[in-house]
C-alpha cells in the first residue's frame, strides 16, 4: 500500500494523500478521523512508515468490528480491502468478480428455503417480512441494523434471494461470535452484484448511534420503535 500514498518515496505520509488512500475503505469521516489521531502519535500531519502500517491495521480492526483502540493491534485481523479498480495491488492480485463466494451451496440452498417460506413478491422480501427471521436470531438490534445495511447491497429496502443468504450468513457469523464487518468482504458480495475489477459493497456506512439512522432503514426503525427486547 505505501508506494500509492508515497509516490516520492520519501518514506512518510502527507495527511492530504492518507486522507484521499483511506477513504477508500469504506470507513466513516469519524472512525477515520480516530484512526488518524492514533496513528499521528506526535500530531504533525504526517505518519512515517511504522505509523502508516498503524494506520492500515487500525482500518483492517474497523472494517472487523473490532473497536479502534491500539489495544486491538495485537488481535489477528485479515489485511485491510480498500476500493480501487485502478490498483491490482489492492485486490490481491485477484478481480473480486473470481473471489468464490464465501456462501456455501449447502448453506445456500437452506437460506433459500427460509426466502421462499417467507412469500416473496417478485422475487424481493420486504424489511417487514425480513424483521420476524432477524429478530428470531436475539441479537442486538444495532448488531441486526448492520446486518441489513451490509445484505441490502442495492439500497432498494428490499433483499433479494442473493441478500437474504448474505443477512443469513452474517447473523449465523454473528450467532458463532464473529464480529459483523462494517464494510462487505468482497468475498460476500454475490456473484450476482460484482462489477468487473471492482471491490463493491465496502461503502460508508450510516452511523448506528444515531436515532435517525435507525429510522432510516426499514427492519431497524420497526424493531426499534415497536418490538419489546424482553420476550
């Protein structure tokens, strides 16, 4: 990653050029900001190369789940995916459109099942129709609303088959313990939804701590606003 923010190679970082590299993970404005402050440890606007890998590795934590704290430096997180259809680097050497899908088929054909059961309307499931199977699952709600943020990977309000296995794939992770991303792996994004030679789905998503957020997305402003927690 350092030789596309550090084309001088003066080995140091301008925060002009991280600010442009890191928005390319899909963070928000506010957890990049954190990032950054960690990473400057001296606050002079520019990190040298051990900051920069801080810095990337803080981004690889976010994009996780896990908090972003230099305490979770030392926990084992997979390298960080950045949006970049110019940079072969950035993929790993591997369009995301050949990733195999990281939905199994035996999987697939049980999430499917659960879709077709919950009588779709040309082929879509609405929040309401979706809330019921989310809820089912006793997660937290916050933890439900980023799993229908990352699943409605078109933004319509409404899942498709390919969506509803990927909502189903994250909460059986969640369920296991996994931490639900806060962008999409490439690898989660169906083969349906790939563009070519690009990384979709690693968006910036909307703040969950914010009210309004929650009203804004379908399921989430319905479990939030009617559904006791104690049933």
């Amino acid at each position: 990653f350092l030789p596309q923010v550090d084309s001088a190679n003066a080995g140091r970082v301008l925060a002009s050029d991280a600010a442009v590299f890191l928005k390319k993970s899909g963070l928000t404005d506010l957890v990049l900001g954190k990032i950054w402050d960690l990473a400057d440890t001296d606050g002079k606007g520019i990190l040298n190369k051990q900051e920069f890998f801080v810095a990337l590795r803080l981004v690889a934590c976010a994009q996780n789940g896990l908090d972003v704290s230099l305490s979770s430096l030392n926990l084992p997180v997979p390298p960080p995916r950045f949006t970049d259809t110019g940079s072969p680097l950035l993929l790993s050497g591997t369009a995301s459109s050949d990733l195999p899908w990281a939905v199994k088929l035996e999987d697939k054909a049980k999430y499917d099942s659960i879709f077709d059961s919950l009588n779709p309307v040309n082929g879509l499931l609405s929040g309401d129709k979706v809330k019921p199977v989310l809820l089912n699952s006793k997660l937290p709600v916050d933890i439900l609303g980023r799993v229908w943020e990352l699943s409605d990977i078109d933004r319509d309000g409404m899942l498709d088959r390919d969506e509803f296995a990927v909502a189903m794939f994250l909460v059986y992770c969640a369920l296991e313990k996994e931490p639900v991303p806060m962008s999409l792996p490439a690898a989660l994004v169906p083969p349906s939804k790939r563009k070519p030679l690009s990384v979709p789905g690693a968006m910036p998503l909307i703040p969950s701590s914010t009210k309004e957020s929650h009203q804004s997305l379908p399921p989430v402003g319905i479990l939030a606003a009617k559904t006791p927690l104690t049933q």
